[in-house]
C-alpha cells in the first residue's frame, strides 16, 4: 500500500496541526527558508569566534596546533540541523536553534583560557543537564524569578556590547596599543590612531552594506553581506597578495581559495565531563557553568515567547503552546552543543523572521533544519571568509542586543548602578563572568545599605556568595596555601 501525494499532505497538516494554525505547507515552507537564510551566518561566524582560540594547553578547538575552522562549521550546521528538526517534530512551533552568539565568545575567551577545550566543553554538557533538570522539576521558573528583570536586560545588554568590541578588534578597526610604560590609552582606532590598509576598508564596506541592507528590511541581510564582503575580500586579496603577517594585512583568515576537501567533523565527541573541575577549581568551574547557565536560561525563555507573540500562539497567561516540550528540546540542544564540540545551542530570535513570512507550526522548523543539514557540505568554505567579512554582522547583533537598554529605569539606583556595573564591566574587562558578578553584588549590597535585605531571594544570595569567592580567589587560595 502506498501514499499518495495527498494522503501524505494530509498527515502531515494533521500532524503540525498546519490548518488549525491558520496556515499552509506552502507558507511553512517559505517560513523555514527564511529563517535559515537570516541565521545561517552562525555557520560562517562561530568558527571565525571559537576556532581562533587557544586553550589553556596552546591547542585550538579540536585539538590541533592549527585553527580547523572547516571542522568547527561543520559541526555547527549538523548539531543546528538536527536540533532545530527536533524542535519542530517535538514541541511544533516554528523555533530554529544553533550555537549562541554571546555563549560562544564567553566559552573562547573565558573558559578555554583556563582549561583545554574538551574541559570546556564538559560545561557546556553539564550547563545543559542543569538545564534540563530544571525544566523536568519546575525549577526553571524560579530560578528565573529570583533574578531582577533589570538585571537580566543588563546581562543582554552587556553580552551586545561585548561582541560589539569583539567585531571591532577582529576587524583590526580597534587595536591595542602597543605601550610598555603604561603612559597611554589602552587601545586606539587602527594601528597608529588612523585607519590604514584594505583589510579594514573591506570591514568598512561590509558594515555599510550591512547597514543599509538592514535598514532596507532585506531579507537574509547578514547572510548577503558576508558572502559580497568575502568576494570583495578575494578580489582585494587576488590583486594585491595582502596576506596576514603585515601590520595592515588580515587580521585573521586570508581570503583565498584552497584545495577543496570533504567536511570534517573533528569536533564531535570531544568533551570532558568534569575535566574543567579539575583544571580550574570547583568554584571557577561552577561560576564559569552559572554564567553559561543564566545567559542560555533567560534568552530561551525571552525568545520563545517573542516568537510566540508575532505568531500569535500565546495564551491567555503570555505562555506558547507546548512550552515545557519547547523547553526541554531547548536544554538537550545545550548539551548537544557541547558534546559536538561547538558550545551551548540555543533558541534564535531570527525564527521571527520565518514567522513574519507566515510560518506557525514546527514544520517550519523542520525545513530549517534540512538546510542547515545541507549546508554540512559547503562548510569547507568557511576557510575563505576573512574576519573582516564576517564580524559586521557582530556589529549588527550588539546594535540589536544594546536596544534593550531602555526596559531599565535609570532613575532607580537600586537596579541602575547594578545594571550599569553589569553592562559596561563586560566590554572593559573583556569578561562576562565579570561583569555578571558585579552587578549582582552591588545588587545586594545596596539592598543591605537601604535596609531591604530582606528582598534579597536566597538563590541571589547563594550566587553573590559565589560571585564574592570567585572575585576573591587568589586571596583565598594565597591565605589557605
């Protein structure tokens, strides 16, 4: 017995309830290629972020003397493809996932540096079993609870600008100077104070097409503005054999055009349970997992529900449909990404863009899927794209992060110095970990200085204690050794 073409259309508009959502096969198609096309840039920028970074050993992700970006995008697009299917098969609703922007910038330049990269990713592993358990025992909501709503913007707001700086500096538009009596700033525009070289000239291209490409409403914006950028980069790279060892060269890939190879999935598998605890320390460990935790915890629920709302699926309590199935997919997708190597996996608001092309079922997300599955075989070209193509678009995400800075109110002192500590801690120690902890003390601290101690949540409490111990542990460890 076989189906015929619409027996199998009728299954499926059963199955994702496609008709009951007011939609078609049609439009859930369409959606899913839409959102694919805004976030598909996450295959081309997560290398370019995690696979430059050494650990603690001098090894680069995977384990190599030398970057294996190719590996790392590979392993993007397959733990993306098959988690974003199995949010659509799951929990059906129209949520694509991939590796976190934001989550991977903290994982290579805070984790890694302090253990190897199989260590670090047994975080990530451990963060997204956390996770998970919360989601299974209801603590989830709780937890969310206990952290001021302020304080959570500012923690967006600070990730925004973070990877604002990081585009900045892997573009070679901000570099450091170079300064051995400590007379100067820190870091200057360019090189000398002054723009030079056409590395950064094609950064400044990419920014301003990605500009008015955005402004414009373009669909797959960023997407469209890596790919010219990088062929602007070929034909500047081809005509003048720049290359990277100069001051003024590449900061980072040379755009240029190798042997073709099949993708590599060097990545997969290489993780360490609890070689970070080892390596760091339990308290440096806990609190690098807690960071990793709180940041995917509240962008997943934030997200789900933004996407929820331009759907139009949320109930009567602001909550979509399936929510607990959207959440433990979510949390598995954590974990997923640190077993493939290639950091915590993570709910994208992109799929609004799918929604505004009319997806609302989880077929949407099947589709995306399939074609971050396709995308496994172009990952070699990864290799091509210079950091100067790629990071306008980290501009762009810190644009849109930085947007939620408004939510706090700035005329209450309880929640605004800590919220400010919080947001620009993060950019000027080149630390996440840091600027969350000192918002959250200056938090409790100006409730113990007013009185209203009492308003302090004991999970804050138990995480300001921890936050303290990690500022303070090389006093500790020097008093106790």
């Amino acid at each position: 017995m076989t189906l015929s073409r619409s027996d199998t259309s009728g299954f499926v508009d059963r199955y994702f309830k496609i008709s009951a959502r007011d939609s078609t096969i049609g439009r859930e198609v369409r959606g899913g290629l839409v959102t694919f096309f805004t976030m598909a840039y996450i295959v081309v920028l997560n290398p370019l972020i995690l696979g430059y970074a050494k650990d603690a050993d001098g090894r680069f992700l995977g384990g190599g003397a030398e970057p294996n970006l190719a590996a790392i995008a590979a392993g993007t697009a397959l733990v993306a493809g098959v988690m974003t299917i199995l949010m659509g098969v799951v929990a059906n609703f129209p949520l694509a996932l991939a590796t976190g922007l934001g989550l991977n910038a903290f994982l290579a330049v805070a984790v890694a540096s302090q253990m190897t990269w199989a260590d670090a990713m047994g975080l990530v592993v451990i963060e997204g079993i956390i996770i998970l358990v919360l989601v299974l025992t209801g603590f989830r909501t709780a937890v969310f609870h206990a952290v001021p709503a302020p304080l959570k913007v500012a923690i967006s707001v600070g990730i925004g600008l973070f990877i604002a700086l990081i585009g900045f500096v892997d573009a070679g538009f901000v570099q450091r100077i170079p300064d051995v009596a400590k007379t100067t700033v820190p870091v200057q525009l360019g090189s000398t104070g002054q723009l030079h070289g056409w590395p950064v000239l094609v950064f400044a291209v990419g920014l301003v097409l990605l500009i008015a490409l955005w402004v414009r409403k373009v669909p797959a914006a960023i997407l469209i503005t890596i790919f010219v950028t990088t062929l602007v980069a070929v034909i500047v790279e081809a005509i003048g054999s720049i290359g990277n060892e100069a001051a003024d060269g590449w900061m980072l890939t040379v755009p240029a055009f190798e042997e073709w190879t099949g993708p590599s999935f060097g990545t997969l598998g290489e993780f360490n349970l609890l070689g970070g605890f080892d390596r760091a320390g339990v308290v440096v460990a806990l609190l690098l997992v807690f960071t990793l935790l709180l940041a995917d915890f509240f962008d997943t629920l934030g997200t789900m529900t933004a996407v929820g709302a331009e759907a139009g699926l949320l109930d009567e309590e602001m909550m979509p449909p399936n929510t607990e199935r959207i959440l433990v997919v979510d949390s598995i997708a954590a974990a997923a990404g640190g077993m493939g190597g290639v950091s915590s996996n993570t709910s994208y608001i992109e799929s609004a863009s799918g929604v505004g092309e009319g997806a609302r079922t989880g077929l949407a997300s099947v589709v995306t899927g399939i074609c971050f599955l396709l995308t496994i075989f172009l990952s070699p070209l990864v290799a091509v794209i210079p950091s100067e193509a790629a990071v306008p678009a980290l501009i762009l995400v810190g644009f849109l992060m930085m947007q939620q800075v408004t939510e706090v109110d700035w005329r209450d002192l309880e929640v605004a110095i800590p919220a400010f500590l919080t947001i620009v801690l993060m950019p000027f120690t080149y630390s996440i970990t840091v600027g969350i902890g000192a918002g959250f003390l200056a938090f409790v601290l100006i409730k113990i200085v007013k009185g209203k101690a009492a308003e302090v949540s004991p999970i804050m409490w138990v995480v300001s204690a921890m936050f303290l111990a990690y500022f303070a542990i090389n006093p500790i460890t020097e008093l106790l050794t």
